[in-house]
C-alpha cells in the first residue's frame, strides 16, 4: 500500500487516539489514529488531493479504492480519517 502525506488545513478533530495507539481491531499493529472535520473549500481541496492520489497510483482501478472520508449528514462536513 502506498504511504501518502497530506497537510489539512485546521479542523476539529474526533476519534482521537494520540495519546497511546489503538489496539481495538489490531493488537499485533496498534495505529495512533484521528479523525478531522474540515468544511467548504479545505474539504473540497483535500477530496480532490485524496482522488487524485488514489487516481496516480491506482489508474483506472481507483474507482474500487475505500476512500479515507465520508460526509457527515447532520452537517454536510466532511471526516476524513487518519492514521
């Protein structure tokens, strides 16, 4: 899998675990993971850098890769999550 560093702009993050790793699903790799909330032109900014990521180093296939956000519907936000 392809390792890949974004910069966000400022947003609220959820779903914190930075203090110690998160053992949940995976004892064997705990992952230090977050989940940041970004509205209007940074979310439309970083969707279009997560798909044209997805795009360089999947080509065509990137139509079946899970992308790392989804829309929140109460607020129309989007959350994308890190690890």
């Amino acid at each position: 899998m392809a390792k890949i560093q974004f910069k966000t702009e400022k947003g609220v993050a959820k779903y914190s675990w930075l203090n110690a790793p998160d053992t949940t699903f995976d004892k064997e790799n705990p992952k230090f993971t977050v989940t940041v909330r970004l509205a209007g032109d940074a979310a439309k900014d970083m969707v279009s850098l997560v798909k044209e990521a997805a795009n360089d180093n999947f080509g065509k296939d990137s139509g079946g890769v899970r992308m790392p956000f989804q829309t929140d519907d109460e607020t129309g936000d989007t959350l994308f999550k890190f690890s």
